[in-house]
C-alpha cells in the first residue's frame, strides 16, 4: 500500500549498454532527481498521474540511453530538470511535467508521435508535437523563425508547449558553458529576441530576468562580472540601509494590524547594466539598485484598500515622488500584473523603490500565466490572457504569412507598456504604448482598418500615423472605398495590423499578378513553349523568390518581358539559354552577380574566421559596430555582400543571430600592430567656454598620440556641451585607455563608446 501522505517514492533499475555506461554514482543522480520531482508533485497528482510520470521517465531514460549531454552527464538529466522547473518555478502540473520528460524523444530518438499517442493519449502528443522542432532540411530562408512559428503556434491551443519550451530554454541557457562561442551567441540570440519579451507577456519576470541576465553574460561577459562583483561587494550596507528604512514601516503596518511580509531584492544586473547605459552614469550613480518589496496576506476584497493604506503609511514617513507612483492595483498591467509602485527619499536623500502588493498579486507576478489560471475567477482581469490569445489568433489567421515577418509581428505584440484610450461610446481599449490611431481601427475590427479613412482624437482630426496617449477618446472614420496601401505599414506598430496590411497588400499584389501570368501565357503560348518549364526557369534566372512577385512585375511593367525572352532560344517547347561569350578584360569585382563570395583579397585585418585566415573570404567590418582589435566578434554569411565582421554587442547581432543563426560563423583577432580601426566616441561635460576643444585635442593628439578622423561638438544654452570624435585606434586597449584619460578631465563628465 502506498501512504497517500507521504512524498512519492520510486526505485528503477535504470537501462544498461550505453556507449558510456552509467556510473553507479551517475545512476543515484537521476533517480535522486527523479525523486525530487516526485515530491514536488506530491498533491497535485490525481487518478493514474504517477503512473504516467513513472512510463514517462523510463520511456525517455530508456530512449536518451545513448545520449550525453555536452558537459558529458546522461541526457535524460536534462529533460528530467526541465519537467522540474516547469512545477517548481513556474508552477504547471503532472500532465506538463509528462510533456517536459517526453520533450526530446521524438526529435532526438527512435521513437515517433504515434508511439506517444498510443502510450500516453493525444494531448499529450499534441503537446509534444508542439516541442518539437521542424526538419533541417526545410528550405525556408530562416530555419529558426519557423520553429519559432511552429511553437508559438500551439499558444493558440495549449500554452503549456510555450511554457515547457521556457523551462526548456532556460535550462540551456544555464547550462551554455559548454558549448562552443559562436553557438552560445546563436542561442542567446534567440533567447534575447523572443523568449525574454515572451517571458515578461506572460507575466514570468523571474525567468525573464535571468533570460536576460545569462544573454549579457554570454555576450558581455566583463561587464557582467564587473557589476556581479560590485553588487556583492556592497550587499552587507545595502541589507543594513534596506533594514533600517523598513524599521518605521515595519512599527506603523504593524500598528494597523495587517498580516505582512517585508524584504529587499536587488534588481537583476542586466536591470541595472539599462540604467548605466540609458542613463549614461557609473554603477555608485544608480539610484535604484534595488526595490523594498511589501506583501499583504489579506482576503481579496480587502487587497485595494489595505494596498492603499500601507501607500499611505511609507508616504507618511518617507516624502514620495508623485510622478514616479504606478498603480497597477486599479488598472492591472495587460499581463496581469498587479502590484502599487513608489519611489520614496528614503533615510541620507536616497531614492528608494517600493512594490506593494498582496500574497495573490505576487504569486501572479512571480508565476505569470500558470498562477493565473489558478486564481481565475477571482483576478480582478480574469480574461487578461484570453484577451491576448485572441490576439495571437488573429495573427495566426494568415497562413501563407513569411515566417519571419511571422516572428516580428508576433514580437510587435510583445509590449512592456500599455496604455488605455477610451471609445466614442466609453469602453476602454487597450493598446501598447506608442501604438497609433491607425492601429486603434485596426483592433476595432478589420474590416474598420481597411477602411479607415479619417480618424479623431478628442474630437479633432489627426493623421493615421498619429501616437496615442493614455485616457484619449478615439473615433474611426470609414468609406467602403478606402483601401490599405504600402505606406500604412510604416503608420503601425501592433502586430495584429501589420499582419492584415500585409494581407491585404500581398491580395492586391495576387490579382495584379494575375493580369501579368496572363500576359506570359500568351508571349509563351504563341512562342509555341510549354508554360510551367518555362515559368521555372524564368523566375530562376532572375532571382525571383515567388511566382506572384515575377508576375507582378510583368503587369506593373517592372520589367521588360521582350528584352528578357531575346536572352532565350525555344528548343523542344523549352526555353534555353543563349550561350554568348563573355570578354572580361579586368577582374571581376565581386559585385556582379553570381561572382563566388569566397576568394582571395588583400586582408584588411589580421582575423580567422572558422580558424581560417579572413583573407580568404570576401568580407568588412561591419559599419554598425564599427569593431576595433579585442573586440568580441563574430562573422556574418550575407546573402549579397560576402562576410560581415559584427561586434557580439552590436545593436544588430541579436536581431541576425536569432534570425539567421546559420549563418554564423566563429571569428576571431590574430594580435597585429599593423592595422587602424574606425572607433567612435561620445563626450559629455560642463561648457566652460574657452579652452573644452582645445583640452581634447591636446589629450588625443598631444599626449596620446591617436589620428582624430573626425571632431563636432555642440554646446548649450545650459552649461552642457555633446561632442563625438572618430578616432583611429590599434586595438581596445588602446580605445579603453583613451576613454580612462579623456574620463579624467575636469570639463568631462562622460565617455562613452558609440554602438
């Protein structure tokens, strides 16, 4: 008999004849795991839900038998702390811990969908389904955004494949040390592109935080360590400031008799590496390296008022600073959250942050989605996600959608802020902050979109493209004979209408280029060719990606199908090419078509891309970046350009590596003396007047001896000059310690490196 009281326990004689067998040692690892995961299950499991777990975890021990992981411990670990993660902190059930067990094997194994359909029922297989990845051989431009497709897809029918994919990822990412740097990057590339953004839409701000935490250790790993190691080197006076501004709160709340918990966070380092950056200030200028967080066990109809008070009693101490309150109490944020923000001067003028919130708010803001659903019918936004989802749909709606302009609409929805405008008959709608009037009708209805001709703000026109601001009352005007065109999509920013201008557009651009396949039925049908060979061969030749852009250029007389077709002779009903021979007096320079992007140049810079001199590929230094000698870096496959060496800071390395992470490539700095690099820097200070440009030339070109490529400086009205100098440099040494002289004169008061 099994004590229904007491933790699950389970014993298994794990599977033998491994390439590497398991160690004994090993062995009491998986089942320790496993049982720990049992535990953390223990009442929630119904009917035959151990027994499931149970033929879960053998099935995938027996199925990842073969298997290690890169750092060279048995696969099935991984799939076993995936299932855990997803009950322990983000808070799902036996079916999603099933699921995450089961997450590889279809992918990574033998076994298909039909055999987890037979062994564990269809939602699970449909879930498992969902995680896994499509074919490599897919031919699609990006391979990544249509995995990403695939699994943001299942949002709309189970979102546990979006949250074990989560847990999943955030596995990997703990675990990236062992891979190679060029695929860390890929990775944390992906994860900063979309998972982090998904996290924080469905309220899980603990694994967004570390989503974005281990991206900036991946791709900024001294700054990381920098702000990692200033942050525990002030931890014991920040615990003794956060306590001594607690103990008048602590008296008071206690006075009122409200049941309360108190406590300091730190905010996560790549929080606090934004605020350097936005703010352009060291980390001792940050004022806000942590938050004092208050939480309220209360019943829930006593939540708003008692919030309210414990407001009252932390501004009665503390001065606060009025514009800096959020009240996400009375107006939750779109995802749910809930909670009363306020910056207060705490004790020797410093700003302090505090959140207060109640027991439930927490859990939904710690949990996101899965705590939720489980306080569904009492949130005070109980159709928060359904809202949402409904939107996820209707992006889904377009299935001949690119798979990338799939991933950007999709991350267009993927908002941090929101703000509320009102309707003509008072409803209030809401929208992401920055979003337009054009993006109002839009989400009204589509069909209002399409037709939208004139639109009001507070009763007076303005144009589509007009920003939306909180409480504006908005009014469409439509006629039957308005139609989208090119230029709305620039008007927009939601992804619902990007998608359905998109659409609408790609509709237009299908019936033109109808008029422009009939135009070439008839040149061929009278030429005596076949149409479907021919039309091949066509759209090849010219490096069309889509039959429906070839004719579309035909009917919009783009191009000049005469000219084109004298370049062909008809041969058995087939159109051939005319061979013509080509005289080449000078070398080609790579810009022609068809000119092999892999060849031999003189080398610009001393790098080895895939431990290969660089000299042997066509390829620059990215001008985004601008990268200098010491640099983390990385080489980019382009599709016309040959390699572009990027920074893995670049403000596009996240956007290419999640996109077309294929296309990476490991690159790498030979030390060469020889060679000057294009730096860029940005200079603040006090506008003394006389004497600022002549102190920074004499720095730069006196004392350190650099070539200034360029100098333009401005000052103010206000005591406060900007300037930004193009220098060239050796390497990053050498910039660094050009930022460390320029930082130490009395007139600057920041510089900074331009992205």
């Amino acid at each position: 008999m099994i004590d229904k009281d007491a933790p699950p326990q389970h014993t298994l004689k794990m599977p033998a004849g491994t390439v590497k067998p398991i160690t004994e040692q090993e062995r009491q690892e998986i089942l320790n795991a496993y049982r720990q995961l049992l535990r953390l299950l223990h009442g929630k499991m119904k009917d035959n839900d151990q027994e499931q777990i149970r033929k879960a975890f053998e099935l995938a021990a027996k199925a990842h038998e073969k298997q290690r992981r890169k750092a060279g411990e048995p696969y099935i670990m991984h799939p076993i702390e995936v299932a855990r993660i997803c009950v322990e902190e983000i808070g799902l059930g036996p079916t999603a811990a099933v699921c995450a067990l089961l997450h590889d094997v279809v992918e990574d194994t033998d076994l298909s969908l039909e055999d987890i359909k037979k062994e564990f029922g269809e939602k699970v297989a449909k879930i498992v389904d969902g995680l896994t990845k499509l074919d490599n051989n897919s031919e699609s431009e990006s391979p990544q955004a249509e995995n990403f497709r695939k699994v943001l897809s299942t949002l709309v029918v189970d979102v546990r494949v979006v949250l074990i994919k989560m847990a999943d990822r955030l596995h990997n990412m703990r675990t990236l040390g062992h891979m190679p740097r060029h695929k860390q990057l890929k990775i944390a590339a992906e994860t900063s592109y979309i998972y982090a953004p998904l996290a924080h839409r469905l309220g899980l701000y603990n694994i967004r935080s570390e989503f974005q935490d281990l991206c900036l250790q991946i791709t900024e790993p001294e700054t990381y360590d920098k702000i990692a190691r200033k942050l525990r080197e002030t931890a014991k006076d920040r615990s003794k400031f956060i306590e001594e501004f607690l103990e008048p709160i602590r008296k008071q709340i206690e006075e009122y008799q409200i049941p309360y918990r108190a406590f300091g966070r730190a905010k996560s380092i790549s929080s606090i590496y934004n605020k350097i950056k936005t703010k352009n200030v060291p980390f001792e200028e940050v004022y806000d390296l942590f938050a004092v967080r208050i939480i309220l066990d209360v019943e829930k109809k006593d939540e708003k008022p008692k919030c309210w008070t414990v407001y009252s009693i932390v501004t009665d101490i503390y001065k606060p600073i009025p514009e800096r309150l959020k009240d996400w109490v009375t107006i939750p944020k779109s995802n749910g959250y809930e909670s009363l923000h306020t910056t207060v001067i705490g004790p020797g003028g410093r700003f302090v942050e505090v959140q207060i919130r109640t027991e439930r708010m927490d859990e939904i803001a710690e949990r996101g989605f899965a705590a939720h659903w489980k306080y569904k019918g009492i949130s005070s936004q109980p159709d928060v996600y359904d809202k949402w989802l409904d939107q996820v749909r209707e992006i889904m709606e377009n299935p001949n959608s690119d798979a990338l302009e799939f991933i950007s609409d999709f991350k267009n929805n993927l908002y941090q802020d929101d703000i509320y405008v009102v309707t003509p008959l008072g409803d209030m709608i809401n929208l992401p902050k920055g979003a337009t009037a054009l993006d109002f009708a839009f989400h009204i209805h589509t069909d209002v979109g399409y037709h939208c001709k004139a639109v009001k703000v507070n009763n007076r026109i303005v144009p589509m493209g007009y920003k939306l601001n909180m409480g504006d009352k908005v009014e469409v005007i439509t006629d039957r004979n308005q139609k989208p065109n090119e230029s709305w999509i620039k008007l927009v920013v939601t992804g619902k209408a990007r998608s359905k201008i998109r659409s609408a557009m790609k509709e237009e651009r299908r019936k033109k280029g109808q008029l422009g396949r009939e135009a070439l039925q008839r040149k061929l049908r009278n030429m005596k060719v076949l149409f479907e060979p021919a039309v091949e061969k066509l759209v090849k030749h010219l490096g069309y990606k889509s039959h429906v852009d070839f004719y579309y250029d035909i009917a919009t007389d783009a191009i000049n199908l005469s000219n084109i077709l004298k370049n062909f002779e008809v041969k058995e009903q087939k159109l051939v090419p005319v061979e013509k021979p080509v005289e080449q007096k000078n070398p080609p320079s790579g810009k022609e078509k068809g000119t092999p992007i892999f060849r031999k140049l003189s080398p610009k810079t001393k790098i080895l891309v895939n431990g290969e001199p660089a000299e042997l590929y066509h390829y620059k230094l990215a001008n985004c970046c601008n990268p200098v000698q010491g640099d983390d870096i990385f080489a980019f496959l382009t599709s016309k350009d040959g390699l572009k060496i990027h920074r893995t800071n670049c403000p596009n390395a996240t956007n290419l590596l999640a996109k077309y992470g294929y296309r990476v490539m490991k690159a790498e700095w030979v030390v060469s003396s020889d060679t000057t690099f294009v730096a860029d820097l940005k200079i603040t200070g006090i506008d003394e007047g006389v004497g600022v440009i002549e102190r920074l030339m004499h720095k730069i070109s006196s004392e350190l001896g650099l070539n200034i490529r360029s100098f333009h400086i401005e000052g103010g009205d206000e005591g406060y000059y900007e300037g930004k100098i193009s220098l060239l440099v050796a390497n990053k040494d050498q910039l660094n310690l050009v930022i460390k002289n320029l930082q130490k004169l009395e007139s600057v008061e920041s510089v900074t490196r331009i992205e």
